[in-house]
C-alpha cells in the first residue's frame, strides 16, 4: 500500500468522526459511560466478523499483550477524559481544548525516526486549530478558573489521543484487525463505569438506537480502523492537520439536517482548515519531492 493511499483511507475517520455530534444527539438520553459500552462493542463486533471473514483473526493471535493494552488503553483513556472534561466544563471550551490532538500530532511526529516536521506542517496545524477554534467556541473566548478541572482533563484527553496516534507508528507490525479488541476492551472496561456512576437510560424511539448503531458501525467503529491503517502507513503531518476538517463538516452536517445554522464564523473557519491544509499538503509534497 502506497503512502498516498494509507493517508486517504486515514481521511476517511475524519468523514465519519463529522457524524459522532449528530449520531451522539440522536442517542439521547443514553449516558456517556453507556454509550461507549453500547458504541465500543458493535465496533468491536464488527471488527472480529471482518477478521473472521479476511482470514486476519489468526494473525491477532500472535500479537503481544502489550499492544492489546496500549490499544485499549488510548481508546479507553481519551474517552473517558473527554467526557468527563464535558461534564466538568463547558462543553464548547472543552471541547475546543480537546481539540488541540491534531496539532500534537503533527508536533509529536517530528519524533518518528522516518518522518520530518516542516514549517508548513506547523503554520497549517495552528491555522486548522484557529478554524476548529471558531467553530467550537462560536467566536466567542474565555476560560474561567471554576472550570479549571474540566480544561486539565480536556488537555490531558488531547495529549491521550495523539500519544496514542503517534505511538501506533510504533506498532506498525500488529495488523489492524486487533483494533476490535481494543474496541471490545473498552466497551468492557466501561460498562462498570457506567453502573458505579451513571443511571441507566436507553433510547425509546427507532431513530434513537439507529443512532447508537451508526456511532458503532462509524465513528466508533470503522472509523478507528480506517485511523489506524492511516497513522501506521500514511502522511501523519497531513493527515493530522486535516483532523481539523472533522469539526467543519460536523458542523456542516447539523446545519444540513436542520440542528444548526449557517453563520459568518463557519466560512471563516472553513477559510482557515482548508487553507491550512493546503499549506500542510504542499509541506509534505516538497518534503517528498526531496526524497
């Protein structure tokens, strides 16, 4: 698989992370904790059918424990930070927060052996983060020290995901078929959770659990696969700064679907991830080029 193609497919988990906000709407009143237990686990399942199917569930046998644990681990720890930054602090400024993992990622993978960071790669993360920026906080600012506990968990759950992205490189040789179980592990691992903290709440409509089921099969699913083939093989300068697609078009979905509307603060954020994901992409053509 050529570099060009593993980073298109890795694109593809930031197409279906535009649908977690609305997927996540849809699931109400079900409780964080729950549903990542519902969510993890049809991802996961989904998962071990597809290994079963290719013929790649033997090869998920020989993979260390350790690679097990440290799949489960980034998947379980991000998210349990993150929707514990939410309840702890606004979720716009949390979220914002949040979403510093894209630009981390380009930073930290300067550190990979067989990768270089360009200034382009830096200049299109920030211009992206300024864009996602817009777009979280609706051009609004302000952090306030109440919140303070909130804004730590949020940095810590950005810090999480992109040491878990970045690390993967790392782990190039464990095929991505173990990603079911880091999906299963952390459907497990929050099912407690969920028992010790939160009240049991499940949808009531049809259009309720079809949600829960397009979080499972996208978002938390599909998503986590296409991420990996991405991270381990692909561009992760670009494909890091254009994560910052992902709350453009989340936003760009609700707006379609009649949960949003169109504001000046969405063109100018749309203004500043495209612009800064060209100026990234034209760092890793000069970059290849030079090879």
């Amino acid at each position: 698989m050529t570099r060009t193609r593993a980073t298109s497919i890795g694109f593809v988990a930031v197409l279906l992370w535009a649908l977690l906000a609305l997927f996540t709407v849809g699931s109400a009143p079900t409780p964080p904790l729950l549903l990542n237990t519902l969510s993890f686990g049809i991802g996961g399942l989904v998962g071990v059918i597809w290994a079963l199917a290719t013929g790649t569930a033997r090869q998920m046998r020989a993979v260390p424990i350790k690679v097990y644990l440290f799949g489960t681990v980034g998947l379980f720890a991000y998210h349990l930070l993150y929707f514990s930054a939410l309840r702890l602090a606004p979720p716009a400024e949390a979220g914002l927060i949040a979403y510093l993992w894209p630009l981390l990622i380009v930073v930290f993978s300067g550190l990979l052996p067989s990768e270089r960071l360009r200034a382009g790669h830096i200049i299109g993360a920030l211009m992206g983060f300024s864009g996602a920026a817009l777009i979280i906080s609706g051009g609004a600012g302000g952090l306030r020290m109440e919140n303070a506990a909130g804004y730590f968990l949020a940095l810590l759950a950005a810090f999480t995901w992109a040491g878990y992205s970045v690390l993967s490189r790392l782990v190039g040789t464990a095929p991505t078929a173990s990603v079911a179980v880091f999906c299963l592990a952390t459907a497990t691992l929050s099912l407690p959770l969920h028992l010790m903290f939160e009240e049991t709440a499940l949808p009531v409509s049809i259009l309720g659990w079809a949600s829960i089921l397009g979080l499972g099969l996208g978002p938390v699913g599909l998503a986590f696969y296409v991420w990996d083939i991405g991270c381990k093989r692909g561009d992760i300068q670009l494909l890091g700064t254009s994560s910052y697609a992902a709350p453009l078009l989340s936003t760009l979905v609700l707006i379609l679907t009649g949960l949003a509307a169109p504001t000046m603060t969405l063109l100018w954020a749309a203004m500043l991830i495209t612009g800064g994901a060209l100026i990234a992409a034209r760092a890793s053509f000069i970059e290849k080029s030079l090879l």
